[in-house]
C-alpha cells in the first residue's frame, strides 16, 4: 500500500514540475521569440546581396521587412532562445542572383543553410563559410558556383550533410543531361586532403565536380566512417586504384553509391566495390567503362534494392546468383550488350516476388525474354524497348496484373498481331510504349480497354486505315502519339473534345482529314503535320512549347496566333506547307522565346514583319517560297543566335550592303535564292566564320567576288563531324520526344530542310544538309575575277558561279579544294587555260566549264577525260581528250564549236525567229479564231468589209471621174 502511495506522490510531483517547466518556456518564448537584432541586421544585410529573378514556389524576399526575422519565409530560429538556426532559400524554389554576403557570420547559432537552386552568378564558394562552426547541414547544389572548392569547409567538424553537386535523387535529370550532352563541371578540385576532417559526414554530393586531378578520393571515403550517401556522378575519377588502398574496409557504413559518368573499369572498380557492399541498398554505375559478363558477388549484396548498370558494355547474360537478391526492386541493366536475361521458369527466386523495376533496353536480347519476365509477378515497369525481339508476343503478358508501364519500342515486330488478349489482366497499366514496333492492333469494335492510360505512343504501328475508336474511352490522356499509323480517316467528332487539353499530341504523317475545333486547344506539344487537314487555325491556341502544322490543306490568314496563350512560352512554330495567305502579323514582340519559325511554302505577302528582330531566342527562321515583297527590315540583325535564315523564293529586294559587322554572327545556312537583291556582296559577310552554305543565286547582285571568302572558318578548316552537324541541328525538335527510362520525355533534335541545286538539280536536302559546304553565286551579274583566296576554301564540296560576267583565270590553285564534288563555271568570260591541278580533284563528280573563252589542252588525268565533251563545249580553242583526240599541230577549233562571237549571234538569230513565230501564231490566231468561233463578230467584221469594199470602190469612182474630166479639159 505504501508503495502504491510513494508511486502517486512521485507521479503528483512529476506533473507539478512539467506545469512549471511549460510556465517556464512560456514565459522565456513571450520574452525571447522575437530574433535578435544583430541577426536581423545580417539578414538584411544578406538581402541587399541578393535579388529575386523568378520564384516558382512560395517564397518571397518581401517579407523580410517586419522586425521579427523568425517570422521571415526561409528563416527558422529557435522557439526558445530566437537565435537563426536555419536558413532555407532552395525549400522554397526561389531563384535568387547575387553574391553571399559575409553578414551570415553573425549567426553565430546557424546549424542548416540551404541555398540550392540559385544563381551566384559564376562566383567563388566564400571562404568564410567554413567559419560557421555549428552547420550540421550545407547546400550550394546548382548554385552557378565556380573555381576550387575552399579548403576552409573542412573546419565545419559537425557537418553531417554537404551537398556540392547535382541532384542523385532525379535519375531523370541524370539521362535528360546525357541526352543534351550538358554535363557542367561545376567545380575543379585538386586534392579532397580537407574532407577527411569532416568525420561526421553522412551524406556527400559532389557530383558534376571535376576530380580528374583528385587521386586520394577513394583514400578519404574510406576515412569517413559514418558516411551513409555519397554521390559523385560525372565528376571525371581518375580510374587508377591502388590495389592496397581499395582493400581498405573503413567505410561499412555505405548503403548509397552514385558513381554514375565516370568512365571507371571494371578492373579499378570492382575490388573497393565489393569489399565496402555489405550494406549498400543503392548503387549506380551506369554510364562507366565496365566490360564483360556482371559478376556474380552482385549477387552477395543481399540488402540491395536498387542496382543501375546502364550505359555501359556488360556482355552475357544475368547470373542466377543476382536473382537470389530478396531486396532487389529496381533493376537497370539497359544500353549494354547483353544477350541473355537468364531469368529460369523457376519462381522461387526472391527476386521474382520483389522486382518492381526492370529495365532491359538497348541490349541484344531475344523474345524468348518474354517469356521469362511474364514470371515477374510484382513487376510494376518493364522496359524491353530497342532489342532484337520479333517474332510473335505470348499472351502471357497480359497475365502481369501489377504491370504499369509496358515499353516495347524499338523492335522489330513486322506483320505481328496482337489483340484484346494481350492486355486481358493489365488493369493497372498507365503507360503503353509500342513505338517503331510495326505491330499491328487489331481490337474488336467497341472493345473497351480494361485500363486508362495516361502515355499513348505507338508510332509506326498500324492501327489504320479506321481511326481507332477505343481511345475514345481513355479519359486521362497525357501523352498520345499515334503517327506513321496508317490511318486514312476522318476525325472522329468527339476527338478533339476528348483530347483538347493534355501535354503531347502526335497525329503526324496519316492520311487524316478534318478541321481543328474553331474554340481553343490547350496542349503543350501539337503536332498535326504531313495529313489532310484543312480549314483555318482556331481563333485561340494555348500551346505551351511546341506547335507543327506543316504539310496540310490550312488556309486563311495566320493572324491568330497572336491569339496564342503564353506567347512567353512557345519554342517551336512550324506552319511550312500549306495555303496560308495574307501578311504576317506584326506580334512577334512577344514571343521571348521563340527558337525556330517556319513559314515556307505558302502564299504569304507583303513585307517581312519588323517585329521578327524582337525574337532575340531564335536560330531558325525559314520563309521560303512565299510572295514577300520588299527590303529585309534592319531589325533582323538583331537575332544574334539565328543559325539558319532561309528567306528563297521571294519577291525581296534592295541592297545587300545593309548587312553590317555585327549581323547574325552565328549564321551557319543563308539562302537568299531567286529575290531581287542588288548592290555588291558586302565584305562584312566574311565575317560569318561558321557559314556552311552561303546561297545568294538567281538576283542581280553586281560587283566583284570579295577576296576575303578564306574568312569562312568552316569551310578553310577541317572541323570535327559532330561539331559540324550540332552547329545546324542544336535546334530541338518539334513535339519528338522520346520517353527516360523513369517517366518524363527529353526533346530530339529538330531536322532543318532546304531546296538546294545541287549538280544542276533543285532537291530537298534534311538530314544530310549538315555535311554539305556549298557557295552559289550563279546567275547574278558579278565581273571581275575570281579570287585567288577561294582556293583557301579546302572543305568545300560544291561551287557555283556559272551565269555572270566574270573574267580572268580559273585560279591556279583550284587543286587545294580537295573534297570538291560540285563545280560550275560555266556562262561567263573565264580565258586561258584550264589549270593542270584541277585533274587533281578526285572526289569531282559534277563539272560545267561551257560558254567560256578557255583555250589549251584539257589536263590529262582519269578525272578530266571521263566526262562528257558538252562540259567544255563553246569555248575558244580547248582540246585533247575527251573534245578532240590529241592537239597535234595547230590548236584548231574542235567539231561543233564556234566562235563566242558567232555563238552569240546564233543565240541572237535563234531567239529573233522564235519571236517572229509566236507572234505571228498569237496575231493570227487572236484575230482568226475569235471570227471563227464568235458568230457575231464575224457577220460584224464580213459587214464591215463590205462596207469598206464598197466605200474603196465609191471613192475609186469619184477619183476616176475627176482624173478623166481633168484630162479631157
């Protein structure tokens, strides 16, 4: 009893003593809550380091203005005492430019500072953060920081968490980084000798720093022993291990491991790895140099459950050992060469009741794969795209009732069929990834699909020629791409009612007719092209990024687009080849980021909008084949990024002396082809260093060639292939995207396109139109000569200058042009002799040397005497091979030429006669046959003859009369 009655009293007093404690912390937080004013001064004096530049989330630096800094959005202090001990400007997505201020060393209490997802505008990590003695938590992730990381953060002993790099725990922004081949170097480090004091550390992200020099890394891992996470993806490692050092087993306390683009071994590698793997739950080493079989000891890393191995050059197949993994639930083992999946019919492995994600793309693998995974039962996505499957798919992978995303894009599955069948038991799937598969769907009418998927892509299968009536039941579409479908339908009338709001849409390359809906479309990516669409654009659009509405039927003026909604927004516009008339609007303005315009191959009039020099984001602007009338408005100088300009096919005018020093630096394509330009070609245009083709035919341009064309860097030097192409096509895509390997989609490439002559013929040139280095001056009215600089020119492929009143020689050096395919001279007042180094030109394929004053002995050599005479033909005095057979004796003119003079006036007398006879044909025909099939007319024209005949016979009467009585008097 007495001890019942001690244990109330101890209870009693407990309760007495938490009432006056919670009194107590009343009283001190009434008293104490407000922050302290010195921290309140460093704060601001913090801000007016900083400024806002944009703020996605909810902050705001407005509000630190009040005088109590703990209530400041981004600033955390404690309940009791009011000191700052966090400051958090990347939780709030605020993205702020400016510099850090050393005002943070007042807060003397700061345990957390978060400034990731900023601008510091290239600057230097401040040394005096490594003087904040109590940070437990540091990040400066994606911060725009630059130079060495400082030696001075290795005092922050209490650290636990620095994060220095990019985000690990987004494996998309990893491959969307890859895809783009943006991978920054943030940092450059010399030695990491000062992280190996931060013996607290748990959680390290270098990643994207450059630690190619840092060869003690793996040393001072080892030396943190509570160090849980550590990510170092793309960092450039050096890939030389010691042998001892690797062996070391300090860091047991691992369970995170993101080694991911850091070309390592498998030799340099695998002996650390497996030695500190006990632990480890994640591991990526994808995107690295590892070579043959996976080794079985992965198969030892019983608590793994998330193992990323992609984008490497593993051969062979999955051992056994790895299926014995309990734990795994993300497997990727994609973009190697592995040809065998290795998974037996045998269900009892563990991981067979675990895997959830298993990504097999980009291998080698067959459809017997397909059978094995249907095993999986827990599997929730499964990626088998770009194999080598064909052949038929079982059933039996409709049974995977757990299934969400099914991707099998990029396998040959031609004169495949599957049905409902397939997709019996699939009642969870939300994405369908069937793309370049030529899998035909064939679906009962009015199946109702058991799922509702949110990304429809299933380009190139055939699901035509009706359009198919189940993704009428699909209500929440995201993405749907249904091109190179084979469908020659109308659209359905509930379709654009169905699908009017979502982020992609792809109806590309069908034979669909119909309109688009007169009220508005909400989409992020539209892309309609190449089908039988027609009728006008809608009075609204809201498309977001992306809008293509090339090769189809669309009519009526283009006004509406200045109707788009979040013009700030739109990249990509192409309304090339249609029948849009009118002039373009003048709403340019507001497009800030508009990166490629395509307008060509309609009946658009009128001048060129002025407003197009305010798209200061554009590098491609096509308006070829229009009526466009006019001079180029100077504003157009002012797109500094453009790097194609074709503007081919029109009525402009005026001089080309316009351009100035500054114009269109990054111009890689210029085609201003069959204009009325005049004036002289403006040495500023050598300026144009990464010009490509330069098209400036059929104008009546005059002067002399400039001699200073050696300017042009890409065509005097050799530059890499890769470099070549990217300088044209860095220009993404409309609306083709193609799907990561964790959801989400990353832009390709968009293909530019051009008319070109090309050897005498006009072709349309896309993919290949990055390889070719084209100059064509033809049919203008330059004289002079051609200058010996243009022999500097060794990468150019084609050349031009036929139709003008040049002079002079051919220049001696004309042999340098080494990948010469292309070259015409021809029709214009070229003399001399044709150089002997112009037989040196191997690759010459096409070769027009007519109509000139040329005179000598043709170069022998295989590649002169294999083409045909008529190249050489109407000069003065050329022979040998193949025009004559040899020039023995006097030069005598070879058969069937003549002199230049007679030749013109030949082509005088020729023309002269033609005149004669369509005149003739039109006076006769004009007046004969309007008497023979207008009856009236001619009862009209015999009565008025008769009329005449009888008036001439009258007055030859009267005469007569007159001249006989003067006579007889």
């Amino acid at each position: 009893m007495s001890g019942e009655r001690s244990q109330l009293l101890l209870l009693v007093l407990f309760v007495a003593i938490f009432h006056l404690l919670l009194q107590e912390k009343s009283t001190i937080a009434e008293d104490v809550i407000v922050c302290n004013e010195s921290e309140r001064q460093a704060l601001l004096d913090f801000k007016q380091s900083l400024q806002l530049v944009d703020q996605v989330g909810d902050g705001d630096l407005s509000s630190w203005d009040g005088k109590d800094c703990c209530a400041w959005t981004g600033v955390y202090c404690n309940i009791f005492t009011g000191y700052v001990e966090a400051l958090d400007l990347g939780e709030h997505f605020w993205l702020v430019a400016g510099t850090i201020s050393p005002s943070l060393l007042k807060l003397q209490h700061l345990s957390r500072l978060d400034l990731r997802n900023n601008d510091f505008n290239g600057t230097r990590i401040p040394e005096f953060i490594g003087s904040l003695k109590n940070l437990t938590y540091l990040d400066l992730s994606l911060g725009n920081f630059e130079g060495p990381i400082p030696s001075q953060l290795g005092n922050l002993s209490k650290l636990e968490t620095l994060c220095l790099g990019g985000d690990v725990l987004d494996p998309n922004y990893l491959y969307s980084m890859r895809f783009n081949k943006k991978f920054p170097k943030l940092f450059s480090v010399g030695n990491l000798e000062w992280l190996s004091r931060l013996t607290s550390l748990k959680y390290l992200d270098l990643s994207f720093t450059n630690l190619s020099k840092a060869s003690d890394w793996l040393q001072v891992v080892n030396q943190l022993p509570f160090l849980e996470k550590l990510s170092m993806n793309d960092c450039d490692l050096p890939g030389a291990f010691s042998s001892s050092l690797s062996l070391v087993n300090s860091s047991t306390s691992l369970t995170d491991l993101y080694l991911s683009g850091n070309n390592l071994t498998s030799s340099a590698i695998y002996p650390w790895l497996f030695n500190v793997s006990s632990n480890l739950v994640a591991l990526d080493l994808s995107r690295n140099q590892l070579k043959g079989p996976i080794p079985e000891s992965f198969g030892n890393m019983v608590d793994m459950e998330y193992l990323y191995l992609s984008h490497n050059q593993l051969e062979g197949g999955i051992y056994r050992s790895l299926w014995g993994m309990c734990s795994l639930r993300h497997l990727d083992v994609g973009s190697n060469h592995l040809s065998a999946f290795g998974f037996a019919q045998n269900t009892s492995f563990g991981t067979a009741n675990s895997l959830k994600y298993l990504r097999l793309a980009e291998n080698q693998l067959t459809s017997s794969v397909l059978n094995e995974v249907a095993n999986l039962s827990s599997l929730q996505v499964l990626d088998l795209g770009y194999n080598l499957l064909n052949g038929s798919i079982s059933e039996s992978i409709g049974q995977l009732s757990n299934l969400l995303a099914l991707r099998l894009a990029g396998n040959s599955f031609e004169n495949v069929v599957i049905s409902e069948a397939h997709f019996s038991k699939l009642t969870k799937l939300f994405e369908l990834d069937l793309s370049y598969t030529s899998l035909t769907l064939k679906f009962n009418s009015g199946w109702i699909p058991p799922f509702q998927l949110k990304d429809i892509l299933l380009c190139s299968c055939k699901l035509g020629p009706r359009f198919p009536e189940w993704l009428r039941t699909q209500n929440w579409v995201r993405a749907l791409d249904i091109s190179v479908a084979e469908i020659s339908d109308s659209l359905p009338h509930w379709f654009w009612d169905q699908y009017h709001q979502m982020e992609y849409l792809n109806l590309s390359f069908n034979q669909i007719n119909g309109t688009l809906p007169s009220n508005s479309i909400n989409l992020n990516r539209l892309d309609l092209s190449s089908n039988n669409l027609s009728g006008p654009l809608p009075r609204v659009l809201s498309v977001l990024l992306s809008l293509n509405l090339s090769k189809n039927k669309f009519l009526g003026s283009i006004s509406s687009i200045c109707n788009i909604m979040n013009k700030d927004d739109l990249k990509f516009l192409d309304l090339s080849i249609n029948q849009f008339s009118g002039v373009v609007p003048d709403c340019f303005a507001q497009f800030t980021k508009l990166t490629a315009l395509n307008l060509a191959d309609n009946n658009l009039s009128g001048p060129i909008s002025s407003s197009l020099g305010s798209l200061a984001s554009l590098e491609m602007l096509s308006l070829h084949g229009n009526r466009f009338s006019g001079k180029l408005p100077s504003s157009l100088w002012n797109c500094i990024k453009l790097k194609f300009l074709d503007l081919s096919d029109n009525r402009l005018s005026g001089k080309l002396s316009l351009w100035s020093n500054q114009s269109l630096p990054q111009l890689v394509f210029l085609n201003l082809q069959n204009n009325q330009f005049n004036g002289k070609i403006p040495s500023q245009l050598c300026r144009l260093k990464y010009i490509q083709i330069l098209d400036l035919s059929v104008n009546k341009i005059s002067g002399t060639i400039p001699r200073c064309l050696n300017n042009f860097t890409s065509m005097a030097q050799k530059v890499d292939l890769d470099r070549r192409i990217e300088h044209l096509f860095r220009v993404p895509r409309f609306g083709y995207i193609t799907k990561l390997p964790y959801g989400g989609f990353v832009e390709l490439n968009y293909v530019d396109e051009a008319l070109l002559v090309w050897k005498g013929t006009k072709q349309m040139y896309a993919k290949i139109l990055g390889l070719l280095l084209i100059i064509d001056l033809s049919s203008n009215k330059l004289t002079g000569e051609i200058p010996q600089e243009i022999s500097s020119l060794q990468e150019l492929i084609a050349l031009n200058l036929s139709r003008n009143f040049l002079t002079g020689q051919i220049p001696q050096k004309i042999g340098q042009l080494r990948q010469l395919q292309s070259l015409d001279l021809s029709r214009n007042k070229i003399s001399g002799s044709i150089p002997p180094s112009l037989s040196e030109l191997t690759f010459l394929g096409s070769l027009d040397l007519s109509y000139n004053y040329l005179s000598g002995k043709i170069p022998s050599g295989t590649q002169l005497q294999g083409f045909d005479p008529s190249i050489f033909s109407h000069n003065h005095g050329l022979c040998g091979p193949p025009v004559t057979p040899n020039c023995s004796g006097s030069v005598e003119l070879p058969k069937g030429q003549l002199e230049r003079g007679q030749d013109d006036f030949d082509e005088f007398l020729k023309w002269f006669y033609a005149g004669m006879v369509l005149g003739f044909v039109v006076g006769f025909w004009g007046f004969c046959g309007a008497l023979l099939f207008k009856r009236s007319w001619r009862h009209s024209y015999f009565r008025f003859l008769d009329k005449v005949k009888d008036w001439l016979y009258v007055a030859y009467a009267l005469q007569k009369a007159r001249l006989e009585r003067r006579i007889q008097a």
